[in-house]
C-alpha cells in the first residue's frame, strides 16, 4: 500500500511536472476545490503518484482527476489503489457517483466498475469543476470520452 500525504501548495509545481508528462490535465490543480493526494519517492524525494478529485456544488457527484503511477511503477496495481483511494475519500466526504474524462485508459477504468458515460451528462453535474470548465471553452468537451460509476 502507497503512503499518500495530502498535496500542499509547495507542492504544486512538482505535480503539475509530473502530471504534464502524464498528460493529465493541469486546469485547476492549485484550487481548494481539488483534493490532490501524492507520493514521493524517500530517497530521491520525486513525485511517483498522485489522485485526486473535485466534487460538485452539491458534493453528490465528484470528478475523479490526476491519477497517475510512474512510468517505471505502471502494471504493479498502484494505478487502481490510487483510484479506489480518490473514490473512498470523494465517498467519505458526501459523493454518490464518480465521473472522469479518459479517451485512453478505458480498459482500465472498467476494470474497476466504471462503464461508458454521456459526456454532457458529466458535464451537466460537474460543470462548476476546472476540468469542465476548461473543457467546455476549449471546445476539448465534444472530443472526450466519459466513464461513472456509483460510489
């Protein structure tokens, strides 16, 4: 199991280098709306895994963000602990549904629970979060793909 600490905005550099090479979308990530966890390597120091999400207004529905494993660590199951993890903590503080935006990981998300989303539904419930934000004025909206799943 990965020790992950809350992410601090001394922080945030670091994940938003980390995430960039991921190619995960950096919208928001300093917001007090987001919850960002991370883990760093003990000796080097350097971000190996981060999650997170952002919920809606009401807190029923959260849009699950940043979850990404080191190149060097991927296949070993982190990618699934750190998504369950951001599930939990989004149920523990109120969310029903889980909703995220991947064009290329959906293997992966369905290996969890998640199946194919409406895109606009997604956007509808969390339209107050970055990510829809971003998407929705960069046109980025109609071109991605949704995946939900209960809490």
């Amino acid at each position: 199991m990965i020790k992950l600490n809350r992410a601090a905005a001394a922080d945030m550099d670091d994940i938003s280098a980390f995430l960039h090479i991921a190619d995960l979308t950096l919208s928001g990530l300093d917001s007090p709306s987001v919850q960002l966890w991370i883990a760093r390597d003990k000796k080097s120091g350097e971000i190996f895994a981060t999650t997170g999400y952002e919920a809606s207004n009401n807190g029923t529905h959260a849009l699950i963000r940043s979850v990404a494993v080191g190149p060097s660590l991927r296949g070993a199951g982190i990618g699934q602990e750190l998504a369950q993890f951001a599930m939990d903590r989004a149920a523990d503080d109120g969310a029903e549904r889980a909703w995220l935006f991947s064009r290329r990981s959906g293997p992966f998300w369905q290996k969890i629970g998640f199946t194919a989303a409406d895109t606009h539904d997604l956007a509808l419930v969390l339209a107050s979060t970055h990510q829809v934000q971003l998407f929705s004025e960069t046109g980025q909206l109609r071109r991605e793909v949704a995946w939900s799943r209960r809490l």
